[in-house]
C-alpha cells in the first residue's frame, strides 16, 4: 500500500480534496468514479486507466486513530485486492498558519535510513529495502549558521524481502521525526525517529500472512531511537 500526503484547504476537506484529486486524475487520462458503491463497501474514488485500477480512500489527517479505523483500513485494502485493485490512502491535512520547508530534506533522510533503516521497519522482515520518503512536513525549523534542527513528518516507502532476497511487498508508512541537518553539505547528521505508523502492515496480519523473520541488524540495532 502507498500512503499519499495531499494537502489543501476548505471547509469541507476532505470533499474538497476529493474533488481536486478527481480532476487531476481525469487530467491524467484515468477514468474516475467517486464515492463508487463496490461490493457492500463504499469507496471515497475508484480510478481506471487501461487495465489499472486503483482505489482511494480519503482521511483527514490526525483522525487516523479513531476507534475502528484500522479495521475499515484493512477491509479496504481487502476489498481492493479481491478487485485487482491498487489501494491509495490520501492524508488530507488542513491549512497551517506557517508554512515551513527547506530544499532536500526528504532526500536527507531518504540517505540516512538508507545506511540506518529505523528498526520499526527493519524488523518487519529478513531485508528491508528503503525506497524513497515522500511527503515531509516540517512542524518546527531552528536554523544556525549551517545547522538546522527540525520536527515533522513524513512517509516512508520500503520493499520488504525474506532473508533468501523474495520480495514480500511494498508498503509505506507515516512517521513523525526530529533530525539534525548540516545545510552546508546536506546530509542529515542525526535523524531520531518518534512513531512510526504500521498498521497497514500488522492489520494484514489478521489474515494469516506471518511475520519475516527479523533482519540480521535485529541484535545490534534493537532499542535505540536514533539513526
């Protein structure tokens, strides 16, 4: 599953960015059904292009932990893999007062948990493989000189193998994060990851898949925060 972060203001959020991500996609080329009755489920937008077809379902950031959500997300998921289907959860989030970015910093901690793969996701299985972090939203900037100490979130995408190198799958999860950045070289000198969201992962448990055995990593890496 890969988890998209779309931001945009309105009253009506998460209809709103419904509507916008329905017109981008028409742009695109996909066709696009919204609020599509599949099965005895509703799906927020179904989109199909050539034999593709992926559905979508909308939340508004920060109620994702809402009682029962983790078992509507992997009914969802469910739905969409009987169908064919891709899956896409869109994180709505709401207009800050404020603004923050600096060039490059998901490319930063893309290279650092390339060396220093948080162990959150490391364990899931016998090799993790980082793919990219999207969708960074920085929540506090303190800048001297060269250095920067930032707050934020972001989305990480790994492809998860055994320990013989079989793919499992690709997944992405949320994370929250501080980190310390030389801007002048432009690495991240030290990324401390707070949570990282697995319930895309561990909700599909429920369905009999067992867990990876756990990385080689595992004994030296168990326990600590900072990457």
């Amino acid at each position: 599953m890969r988890v998209e972060d779309y931001g945009i203001g309105g009253v009506y959020l998460e209809r709103a960015a419904a509507e916008e991500l329905a017109g981008s996609l028409t742009r695109d080329g996909w066709t696009v059904e919204r609020e599509s009755q599949v099965d005895d489920s509703r799906v927020d937008l179904v989109a199909r292009r050539g034999g593709e077809t992926v559905f979508y379902e909308l939340k508004l950031a920060g109620s994702t932990a809402s009682a029962g959500w983790a078992g509507h997300l992997v009914s969802q998921q469910q739905l969409a893999r009987r169908h064919g289907a891709a899956f896409r959860l869109v994180l709505v989030r709401p207009p800050r007062q404020m603004d923050l970015e600096i060039d490059g910093v998901g490319q930063m901690l893309f290279e650092r948990f390339v060396q220093y793969p948080p162990s959150e996701v490391s364990d899931i299985a016998g090799h993790t493989l980082i793919d990219d972090v999207e969708g960074v939203d920085l929540t506090s900037v303190r800048i001297r000189g060269t250095i920067a100490k930032i707050e934020g979130e972001a989305i990480l995408g790994v492809t998860l193998q055994t320990g013989g190198g079989e793919e499992i799958g690709s997944e992405s999860f949320p994370f929250t994060f501080s980190a310390t950045l030389d801007l002048a070289a432009g690495r991240a000198d030290e990324v401390e990851v707070h949570e990282v969201d697995t319930t895309s992962w561990y909700g599909e448990d429920d369905e009999g898949l067992e867990e990876a055995p756990p990385s080689d990593n595992d004994a030296s890496e168990q326990g600590q925060d900072k990457y």
